[in-house]
C-alpha cells in the first residue's frame, strides 16, 4: 500500500467515524482515536458487505451506497464500542 493509500484510508475511515458516531443517539464517551479505528474497520467491512450485496463501489466518483452501508457498519461500531468501553457510572 503507497502512503497515499494509508493518508486515504485514515481520512476516509475518520469521515465514516464520525459520521457514524453522528449516527448514533446520544453522547458516546470514547476518543477520536477509537472512532477513527471503528472507522477503518467499519469502511473496509463496509465495502465488503457492500459487494456481497451487490452495491457496485468501482464506479467514478462517489460510491453513496457503499458509503451510507459503510456508515451504517460504523454507528454499529460505535455503539458497540461505546456500550463496552465507554466511561462507566460509579453506584
């Protein structure tokens, strides 16, 4: 993979992070740093899942199907991420 193919990955999987985490109700208690990694996962997971199901992703331009499917797997992600290490209540 060339430094611009991991600058691309990092930016993208920030983009879907975010986006995910806009996604989801209510506040999550984790970092940028772990959105950004549920992220990556959740855009290269994305777009697997988007070719199972038979959304193209090679096309020129913006592939908004595989990005809302991308999307979608983050804010899973995130949820679950933010359910398992989030900041806890003390009793």
């Amino acid at each position: 993979m060339t430094v611009t193919g991991i600058i691309t990955a990092l930016i993208v999987g920030l983009i879907v992070g975010a986006l995910g985490r806009l996604v989801v109700p209510g506040r999550q208690h984790i970092s940028i740093l772990l959105t950004m990694v549920v992220g990556i996962v959740a855009a290269l997971l994305g777009t697997v899942l988007a070719n199972a199901i038979g959304i193209a992703t090679d096309t020129p331009g913006v592939d908004w199907g595989e990005l809302v499917v991308q999307v979608i797997v983050a804010a899973v992600g995130v949820a679950l991420v933010a359910g398992l290490t989030g900041r806890r209540r003390a009793l």
